[in-house]
C-alpha cells in the first residue's frame, strides 16, 4: 500500500486542538495506558495531525482527487467532491451550530455516502465523533448520551424517532440535525448547500481525539473506548499495508456498519488510505442481494462475518463472482467448515483476522498462500502477541492461554473501572484464548470467558460449532458450558436447522454422533437444544451471555 503519511514524530509533542477538554479528563490513569509502539518506520506520525485532512491530501498529493471514493446507487463523489461535501458539512458544524474542538457529535445512520460525509467532517473539524449503531433504541441511545454528553446528533432522516424518545429524557442532546434528507429544510444538506467548500482542517494534535466507540456488548455493558488520530493514522499503515493490500481499482463493499471500528476501518478509512472507493447500498442486505451487488457494481473487496459468508455460498456458487479478489472476515471466529465452503463456491482463501473495538482493528490475519488452515494468522507487523498462563507467563506453543497484544494501537476506556482488567503491564488483553505454534500461526480457541472446562479437558466452543456446521441440517450454532456437579462442565450447543430438517432426539443423536466423529469425542454437546434464531449483536457477533440465561 501506498504511504499515506509523511514526516516523523519528534517525540517532543503538539499542543491539542481540542478545548473541550471532556474526553481528555476522563482519560485513564496513565500508568493503566497500554504500551503503545511506533517501531516501523511506517508508523511514524507527525505530532500535528488531523487524520481526515491527512488523508484527503494524500489523495491530492499521489493524484486520486478525481477517482471515485463514494458510490451509491443515486451518486458518486470524487475524493475532491468528497472533500468539498466534508468541508461544507464542517462549516455547519463549527460556524453555524457553533462548536468548539472537542465537543461530542453522535451520528446515527447506516451505510450511506450521508453518513460517511458526516463522520469525516466531525473529525475534520476537531470535534469527537461517535457513531452508533442503527438499531439501537432509546434506552441504549441514553446510556451513550449519558456517557459522551453531546449537544449535538446528526440522524440519519429515517431514524429519528428512537433518538428524539432518548433526547427527550437526556435534554443535554440539546440539538438533532436529520440529514440523508435532500430539499428538507433545516437538514444538513440543505443547511451545507449554503457553505462555501473551501476549510482549514482543526490543527489537531496527533494524540487529540478523533473518536469514541461504544463496544458492542458481547459480554454485557458497552463501553466507551478512545481513539485518536494517531490510532487510526497507525492502524491504516498496519493491517491495510501488510495483510490486504489494497489498491485505487479496488471497490470495496461489506456488511459491518461505520459504527463499529471493524466497519469504520473496512469500509471508510482504510480504502481512504489506500485510493480506493466504497459502495453503500440503498438496500438491506440479504446474503442473496450481497452476491448480486458485488457482481453488479465488480466489487473485488467484500467485508463481512463468518455466518454472512457461509448463508452467501450458495448463492456465489451459482451466480458466480468473478471480480471479488478479497474476503475479509472478522467479527466473531471462522469456522474452517465456512472457510472451506465459502472456497469451494467461489476460489477465493478468505482472509481471516482478530481485532478488538479497543485495538481499533485487525492485529493477527493472514491472507492469500499465508494463510494455514485452522489458524487466523500471523501477527500483523507492527504489533507483538503473546500467549500467556494465569501468572503472565508465556505459555509453551502449543498450550492453551490468554492472549496478550501490544503495538502502535492499545485500549483506553473513557471513565471505566474496567481499564485496569484490558490493560495490564502495558499489554492488552482482549479476553480471548489461543495457542500458538511453533512457525508463528495463532489458533483460536473461545473468549477467556467461554473456555469450557469439563472432566478436566479443556473444550473451545467454537471448535465444536465448527464441527456441527460440517452437519448439512445446522445452518447456524453456538456452543456454551453449563455447570455440572459431575463433570464441573458440560458442553452444550445451540442450532438452528435449515429447511427441511426436524430438531427431535433422533437429530440430537445424530449431531452427537457427527461431532464425535470429527472431534474429540470428550468434546461433544451433551445437550442440544434446536432454536428459530441465535442472539447476535448487529455487526453479527454470537452473544453467547445470552444463551447462558435461561
């Protein structure tokens, strides 16, 4: 990938930008930061910094500025027009709506140029964005506005209501602005139309910051976690440069929403960084309509989660993709059964790859002749991983352990007691649990939390699942441990038929038997329960805490 970035860090500093000093007093104690490393020529970023206008000038600087960034079915825009749409919408916010470098700015909408033009001229202009996701409702919309204290949201038109049920109960929001609302006056485009499209990027410093985002509560309450421009500057010269390999003929589309940094990098930043454009739908996806969209528009990059590609299979197989180079998943863990299909329907080695909304992104992938079966990958360069046993010590390869990461990205939580548990002598610690092998290849096991223990043998949940998806009647499972006075734990599995299958005891039979098979027989679920549908988050992770409430 091309640089982006120019010029070294002093190390001396840059004074912050930001005046509203709300994010940077709730800050955690510097001695629970993580170690954070620039170790690679790459990942030396100026002092001074904004990261939107140092992307948009990269792109004038290697001569993109009239290649398409933003597609949709109704419009495309250059990175000039881009540009001068962010620059407007940036005169909205600080001329007109008057606000000062710091002040939070909650985006609601999906995947739209809209929104895309949004978030980038918030962090152009200084301010904090934080965007959430589109499903949320006014309970969830309040507890992120009780946290980030914002005066103003820019809402996607189709979704207001919910936001203005959580307004009128957190009155600080003291301002919604509707946009994707052409010819409606009072909304953002009517009010940018009036702004001229010339201006200056916030002078921010490099560590000002740039984002906050909201986790997307896998394990129970989100939280807020700080990036700066600096995170997001290192984390394009990262994952972006050494694992996909992006170019400005890639058109890239996915499923993961802006609001999750999965989607944020995926779908908005990283193409940036790379002089690449993005499609945005007008449409919700269905695995069906995704196939057909990336025939249609030649997408060759698609972002998406494991469960999305093995329902897409089917339909890639018939229809043929012959464009599509890249498949990037992430999210949750990939099954090898879906790896294998999802290659047998179409060519392609998916590019699998752990990151964390508090790493910003991808810190372990591989992709291409890299990538070894079973395994997500290597260590992205530029970050470091560990596999460590209860003491901190690093475990022998091929043990089971808790996974350990540092590099030039690391977890800062706004004003959360929880700091102390993710970050621990400089290290990271995701809450996942790996072996590592002799040539370097990290295996997924479960989340530190979802390691099940039984008659003294350690069993990851998703190898089971992956066994069970091997099965032609399951279409989608997750797998627990139940406690048991007996066995301490026992394993049990959630699945989701496809048509044409009855989940009796016959089945439950047949699916023991199948995974003993193809597993270790100790490993099988000892229960099975058939379910219509699996609790999930919206960029479709597994919410296995939900399976455990009866």
């Amino acid at each position: 990938m091309t640089d982006v970035l120019s010029g070294v860090s002093s190390g001396a500093g840059a004074p912050s930008a930001q005046t509203d000093r709300f994010v940077h007093d709730r800050l955690p104690p510097r001695d629970q930061w993580p170690d954070l490393r620039y170790d690679r020529p790459e990942l030396q970023i100026p002092d001074a910094a904004n990261l939107v206008a140092t992307l948009l000038g990269g792109a004038h600087a290697r001569g993109w500025g009239e290649r398409p960034l933003l597609r949709s079915p109704t419009r495309t825009l250059s990175y000039a027009q881009a540009e001068a749409e962010v620059n407007r919408i940036a005169r909205v916010l600080t001329g007109e709506l008057g606000l000062v470098p710091g002040n939070r700015v909650l985006l609601r909408g999906g995947n739209s140029v809209a929104m895309a033009l949004a978030w980038l001229a918030v962090v152009k202009a200084g301010l904090v964005a934080v965007a959430t996701m589109p499903l949320l409702r006014a309970r969830e919309l309040g507890d992120i506005i009780d946290k980030a204290q914002p005066t103003l949201a820019l809402c996607d038109g189709k979704l207001l209501d919910e936001l203005r049920t959580a307004q009128a109960e957190h009155p600080v929001l003291a301002t919604i602005v509707p946009f994707n609302q052409d010819g409606v006056a009072g909304s953002l485009e009517a009010r940018a139309a009036r702004q001229p499209a010339d201006f200056t990027a916030c002078p921010t410093a490099a560590d000002d910051i740039a984002l906050l985002a909201f986790t997307s509560g896998t394990t129970g309450k989100p939280k807020a976690v700080v990036h700066t421009h600096r995170d997001v500057l290192a984390a394009c010269e990262a994952w972006p440069r050494h694992v996909l390999r992006a170019t400005p003929d890639d058109i890239v589309m996915g499923s993961p929403p802006l609001a999750f940094t999965f989607g944020l990098g995926g779908m908005l930043v990283f193409p940036m960084a790379a002089g690449a454009s993005v499609y945005y739908p007008d449409i919700a996806y269905t695995p069906e309509a995704m196939v057909r969209l990336i025939r249609d528009v030649g997408a060759t990059i698609c972002y998406t989660a494991p469960t999305f590609y093995r329902q897409m299979a089917p339909f890639a197989k018939a229809i043929g993709l012959p464009s599509l180079r890249t498949c990037v998943s992430a999210g949750e863990g990939l099954p090898d059964a879906t790896r294998q299909l999802w290659k047998d329907a179409t060519g392609i080695e998916m590019t699998d790859g752990i990151g964390a909304t508090e790493m910003f992104h991808i810190f372990i992938s591989s992709a291409g002749a890299d990538v070894r079966r079973g395994a997500i990958g290597k260590v992205v360069p530029g970050y470091q991983a560990r596999v460590l046993d209860e003491q901190g010590r690093e475990v022998p390869h091929g043990t089971v352990g808790k996974l350990a990461v540092i590099g030039p990205t690391g977890c800062r939580y706004m004003a959360d007691e929880r700091q102390a548990r993710y970050v621990r002598d400089g290290w990271n610690f995701p809450g996942d649990a790996f072996v590592q092998d002799e040539d370097g290849y990290f295996f997924y096991q479960a989340r530190d939390d979802d390691m099940i223990i039984t008659a003294g043998y350690n069993v990851g949940g998703p190898e089971v699942e992956d066994a069970l998806l091997r099965h032609p009647a399951v279409a989608e499972c997750g797998v627990i441990g139940l406690p048991d006075e007996d066995r301490g734990m026992i394993v049990k599995a959630f699945c989701v038929l496809k048509p044409g299958f009855v989940g009796d005891e016959a089945l439950v039979k047949t699916l023991q038997e199948h995974v003993k098979s193809t597993i270790a027989p100790y490993k099988y679920p000892r229960q099975i329960e058939f379910r219509d549908t699996l609790p999930r988050t919206e960029t479709g992770k597994l919410q296995r805490f939900k399976l455990r409430t009866p």
